[in-house]
C-alpha cells in the first residue's frame, strides 16, 4: 500500500492539494481533507476498475470530499443561526480566513482574483480552477466534476463572466470593499 | 491597475493562469502515516478483509447476472399476452390496453405492490401491512461518498425502540453488517410524544476527525428518524459523559434534519442512492441530473438519455409530460426509472407523480394512466419471513 501511496503522491499531491485549497482557503481544512482524500483513495485503490484515468478519479474523489465539506459547514451554518435566530443567511459566520502567504505577496490583481473566486458557484470555481490554474483539459474537467463537455463550457462561460463582473464592480469602486477587508486580516 | 473595462475573458484568463502555486508544507510521510492509520491499513487483518472484498464483486457480478437473466422471463410470462397486442395493429393494440386497464382497475389496486415477491426484490416499498413496521437504517457506499438508505419491512408488530434496538440483527440477516455502519453499538429509546430518539453510544465511539464521517453520521440518523417525525436525537453513554463528534466537537444533541433534496441513481445496479441537491435546486434539473453517469463511483443513470420530459407540478402531485420520440417498454430499465422518479419527487415533498402522454399502459407494476403515490421507502428488506 506504501508503494501505491508513494506513486500517487509523487504524481498527484500538489495538484490535488491546489485543487483543495483554492476551492477551502484555508490551510489546516485543506490538510484534513487530503488525507481524508487519501483514505478514501486508499481504501478503494483495489476496486477502482480503471473506467476513468486514475487522474480523473483521484480528483473526482477529491471533489466529493471538499462539497462534503462544504455541505457539513452549510448545515452546520443553518444550525447555529437557527439557535441564535438570525434572519439573514450569509451573514452569520464572517470570512477570517487569512490570506496564504503565496498569495499576500502577489499583485493587487492577483489578490483580487483570489478574493473574488468566492463570489462563483462551487461549480463555477471548480471549473475555473482545474482549466486555468491546474490547466486541465475539458474532458478532464468533465470527468472529475461529473458534467457533459457543453456544461464544463457553459460553467465556465459563466464563471469568468461573474469574477470579470465583480473585478469590474470593484475597479469601478475603487477597489474600496476589498481593500477594506484585506486591512483587517 | 490595468482597466477590464471593455476587456474580454482573455485578461481574466490570463490571470487566473498566473495565480500562484498553494503548496502543501506537510510531511509525505506524516500524511501517509495518518491516513494509513485512519483506514487501518496497518492492520493485518485488513488483507483477509481485503481478500473476501476481492470476491465480492465476483459474487455480486454473478447474481446480477443471475437476476438479469431471469427478469426477461418474469416479464414475458406476465405481460405476453399485453405486449404481443400492442405489437399489432394500433386498433387492436389500443382495445387490448384499454381491456387490462380495466381488469386492473377492477382489482384492488394497492394489491399490486403487496406481493413478497416484490418485496425481497423490489428498489422501492410501496405498501406496508397491518401486521407490518418499517424501520430505516443507512450504510455508507465502498468509498464513503453516498449513503445507501435501507428500509426493513418488520413482519411483527412492537415499538418501535424495540425494532431499532434489533438493527443489528436485521443487517446481519441480509449481510449489511459489514458496512461500516455509523451507529454500530448504539442503543435507541423513542420519545413519540416529545419527537426524540435517545441514542446511547459505547464508550469508545469515536467518528475520528475527518469531516465526511461526521456529515454521514448526521444524515444516518436523518435517513432512519426523520420519516417517523423524530426533530431531535439526544446523545448519552453509559458512563453519563458527552460524546465526542469528531469535528461537531462534543455534543449532548443534535437535531434530526428531514430528508434532503435529492437525484435517485442506481449503485453498483443493486441500490437507489440519493445524489443529494442544494435545497434551492430545481424538481426539473434534479430529474435531468438523474440522467448523468458517475462511473468511477459506481453510479449508473436512472434515466435513459432517449427519454425527455416536460415537468410542471400540480399541487403535491408532480406531473411528467412524455416528450422523448422513444418507444417505451414494459421492462426493468424503465421500471427502475419510475422508481428512481418516484423517490426523487419524494426527496422534494411531492406525494404523488403522474405521467402525461406516456402511450403505454404498464411498466412493471405501475399503471400509469393514473397517478401514482410516492413509496414509503427506498431499498426494501423483509425480516422474520
């Protein structure tokens, strides 16, 4: 099992740590769920039949395993705004997570992506992020989130329209909300 | 900063190429430690395991194909004579429709899904008897990405404290019990008045750290409490401490959420699995989803890519306008769709679904010149026959 490991890590792990990250932004969770990826992939690495590449695979099981996450935190969310009885959804946990270093030292530009990646659909970030950032084909974009090569196209389509909108809305501003909130992290 | 105004995506493109590389500063071999730990590799007695699961598709394999085999037969010997009529001329075709439809209706139509036969074979429970209870339970799939929701058909009357308390039993019956059940050791005591269910956990229940287990752990105890209208579970052990959930952190109680939004696929062609949705996802692309394909986890559609409809809501009733050029027939892929259909309107509160235009009288034991009512429960178990 330590060989398949080795190989696998060797092959894949900062491309599936990326992945992890950019859609988390956060360290410590993006750490947990790649070894949870890992026991997932480990587990079942001997019933894994090879109908998608191994690639695919792997990244569709770390798919699965960040909107888990994301789905817990949702609940949990609703629950903690059931118990305090906040009206406004969205409102009820603050975005603190601090900027990775990588980031902080980038342009103003590139910050502004980073910030503003939020602003898509879990969809619409996965898609954007394993075609420009991991620079993935469409096919495997395809396979690892499940969708027809049209709706990769579309998602993606729609997913630079919405991050241009918002750079557009905060270029237009000045770029106050951002900077704002940069200044508190 | 350069100005987006009039730019295309190109400049957004361009930037997200130039986003820097996020690196993992953990050690290689600390991550393989922990999730070798984790999965108990280490632990020899995972390769006979192992061994046995290398079997078990074998084994599954050869009675699918089994089952395969014979379904054919069953649904020739039941419906030649319907199917034979609807080949011939459309005169004919259409007297000999409207003559089993009317045997049909002459006969007491809930009779039609209380067979055992169906039962021990069927994804969906239709009807339960008076000398019956249902019981849910839920096992995680092989690679912990989906739960399967199991319902047991109890031919025995008792509370419903007691039928839990024999979950156990009754997944070893049927080989569940292997699956890595979240619950495994715990005891249930129901408060039908107050709508809690008081779970008491071993001693050392531990759902580790990773935040999947924990959410499957929630939706295990919605999947089995919530159709009996349970809004609480309260967590107890017998030494009296609170319970450690993992990234919950320790929890006295926790409440039961009700069933979620979800597309019914087929697992590993054995299980109707719900995919879950956002709750704000649409009933019309949760049934369009349904014909999306997940291979590498085992996921088969449910819904055949030639087949198209147009779906509009009638109060609770959830109607499917045929609009597909395809030809349907009386056989289990377009059984197990109907039942994929009917638990998918269910999941978004529907209590019925009725199919327009569908030019075809029967699949399976569905008439479908009438509404029909969503199934009390999905994956069906018969205990104590």
């Amino acid at each position: 099992m330590k060989t398949v490991f080795d190989r696998l890590y060797d092959t894949y792990h900062q491309d599936l740590f990326q992945f992890i990250m950019y859609i988390v932004k956060d360290r410590t969770i993006a750490e947990d769920l790649i070894q949870e990826v890992y026991i997932k992939v480990l587990k079942s690495y001997y019933t894994f039949k090879g109908e998608s590449s191994e690639k695919t695979w792997l990244f569709s099981i770390a798919r699965h395993v960040t909107y888990d996450y994301f789905r817990s935190q949702q609940r949990m969310k609703k629950r903690i705004s059931q118990f305090f009885d906040w009206s406004e959804k969205g409102e009820i946990i603050p975005d603190n997570k601090s900027l990775p270093e990588e980031i902080a030292i980038q342009n103003d530009e590139i910050r502004r992506v980073y910030h503003y990646l939020d602003k898509c659909t879990k969809d619409q970030r996965s898609v954007l992020i394993l075609r420009y950032i991991l620079s993935f084909s469409i096919q495997e974009t395809a396979e690892i989130l499940n969708f027809s090569i049209s709706k990769v196209k579309t998602t993606q389509h729609r997913g630079l329209k919405n991050l241009r909108k918002y750079l557009l809305e905060d270029e237009e501003k000045g770029g106050t909300e951002n900077e704002v909130k940069e200044g508190k992290r | 900063m350069k100005s987006r105004k009039g730019n295309d995506e190109k400049e957004i493109i361009q930037l997200l190429q130039q986003m820097p590389r996020l690196e993992d500063r953990q050690e290689k071999y600390q991550i393989y430690k922990q999730s070798a730990l984790e999965d108990n590799m280490t632990d020899l007695a995972s390769h006979d395991r192992s061994k046995f699961s290398r079997f078990a598709p074998v084994l599954a394999t050869a009675a699918a194909i089994f089952i395969i085999v014979l379904i054919p037969f069953v649904y020739n010997l039941s419906d030649s004579h319907f199917t034979s009529e609807v080949a011939n001329d459309s005169s004919g075709a259409m007297e000999a429709q409207d003559e089993q439809l009317t045997m049909i209706e002459d006969e007491n139509y809930d009779a039609l899904f209380t067979a055992e036969a169906d039962k021990s074979h069927a994804y969906v429970l239709h009807t339960v008897n008076d000398d019956e209870n249902v019981i849910f339970g839920a096992i995680p799939d092989e690679q912990g990405q989906y739960l399967i929701p199991i319902t047991f058909v109890v031919s025995a009357k008792g509370n419903l404290d007691e039928l839990y308390n024999k979950l156990p039993e009754y997944m070893e019956e049927h080989e569940l019990a292997d699956n890595d059940f979240l619950l495994q050791g715990a005891t249930y005591s129901i408060d039908d008045e107050k709508k809690i269910v008081k779970v008491q956990l071993p001693q050392d229940f531990s759902l580790g750290e990773g935040s999947v287990r924990a959410y499957q752990f929630e939706k295990t105890l919605s999947v089995m409490f919530a159709p009996h209208g349970i809004t609480k579970a309260v967590f107890e052990t017998a030494d009296g401490n609170t319970i450690d959930l993992g990234p919950f952190g320790k929890m006295e109680e926790m409440p039961i959420l009700p069933e979620e939004r979800a597309s019914y696929k087929l697992y590993k062609e054995r299980y109707l699995v719900p995919v879950p949705q956002q709750p704000d996802f649409p009933i019309d692309e949760a049934i369009l989803e349904m014909k999306e394909e997940d291979t590498a986890f085992h996921l088969t559609n449910t819904i055949p890519e030639e087949i198209n409809f147009r779906i509009t809501e009638d109060e609770k009733e959830l109607v499917l306008e045929y609009t597909g050029k395809a030809i349907l027939e009386n056989n289990e892929k377009y059984s197990v769709m109907i039942d994929a259909i009917l638990m998918t309107a269910k999941s978004y509160g529907f209590e019925s679904v009725r199919f327009d235009n569908i030019k075809i009288v029967r699949i399976g034991n569905y008439i479908l010149e009438q509404p029909i009512k969503v199934p009390e429960g999905v994956n069906p178990y018969t205990i104590g026959k």
